[in-house]
C-alpha cells in the first residue's frame, strides 16, 4: 500500500526547482514571453507607421489614422508595461487553447482579405460563424442565423446609420442603394 501512495505522489508531485524538467519549462515561458512582447511590439510599430500614412489630421478636425494610431499608441505602450512587468508565472505551455488562439488570429487575417475583396457582410457571416461554433460552441442552427443577422446588423449600423465609409459590398450594396 505504501509504494502505491509513493508511487501516485511521484506522478503528480511538480517537478524540483533544480529538475530538468522544471528548467525546460522555464525556459519555455521565457521564450512565451519574449515572443509575446516581440510581437506585439513589431504589430504596434507597423500600425503606428500605416496610421500615420492615412493621415492624422488636426485637433479640431481629426484624419482617418487617429484612431489607429491612438489605438497603436497605447498598444506600444502596454507592451512595454507587460515586459517590464510580467512574470514568467502568466504564461503556459502551448496546447489546445493555444491553437484556438492562433485560428482567431489567422481568421482574422483571413475577414481582412475577404474584406478588400467582397466588402464587409459575407467575411463578416464566415468569422461570426466561425466564431460562434468555435469559441460559442453554438449549434449550427443557432450560430447560423446569428452571424446573418449580426452581419448584416453591423453593416446597416456603420453604413447607413453612422455614415462609416463602407467598400463596396457583395450583399448589401444592392439593398442599400435605394437608402
């Protein structure tokens, strides 16, 4: 009886400090964290360049960059609160979780594309969707209907209620030609 007790305290005890496999995971989080940190910084830099190239504007009469820029701005900035801040503790191993991240991120990559190519409501349906099944765990016949919906509610709040400048749309410039 006592080698079985010893035995499952082996199995999930963690591993020494000094262990090798505790120092492998050290430095794992150290590389999670400077990637983390190399990224965000070099995603930020490029937003900031690309916003200015739209144009800033003035105080009083704000460009189409602003935003972005304001937005890359503080990206930057709360990158560098995180590397000077963070612990090796907030990371984890990669796993699941984070292949779910990295399929967010591609569709993502993937609505903009689809975005300068059929405008906004058909991407807009697939990321919902997408969306909605992965991370929602929603059934087809209720994420289904919610993206179309959503999509087009998105469209129709931007567009036509808010005036956002919309690229021409597959879906919905037809419909809203008349408005």
């Amino acid at each position: 009886m006592t080698d079985d007790a010893d035995r499952a305290a082996l199995l999930t005890a963690p591993p020494a400090s000094d262990s090798p496999e505790a120092l492998e995971g050290a430095r794992g989080r150290r590389i999670a964290r400077w990637s983390a940190v190399a990224v965000l910084a070099a995603v930020s830099v490029v937003a900031i360049i690309l916003s200015t190239g739209y144009g800033l504007g003035t105080g009083t009469r704000p460009g189409p960059g602003l935003w972005p820029f304001i937005a890359a701005v503080l990206m930057l900035g709360s990158t560098i609160v995180v590397a000077l801040t963070d612990t090796l503790d907030d990371y984890e191993p990669w796993g699941t979780e984070s292949v779910r991240t990295l399929i967010a991120l591609g569709s993502l990559v993937v609505f903009a594309v689809l975005f300068t190519v059929f405008g906004f409501t058909l991407p807009a349906m697939l990321l919902m969707l997408l969306w909605l099944r992965m991370f929602g765990q929603m059934r087809w016949v209720t994420a289904a209907p919610l993206a179309v919906v959503g999509a087009i509610a998105l469209f129709m709040l931007f567009d036509v209620v808010l005036g956002v400048p919309m690229p021409r749309d597959l879906l919905m410039t037809p419909l809203t030609s008349w408005m």
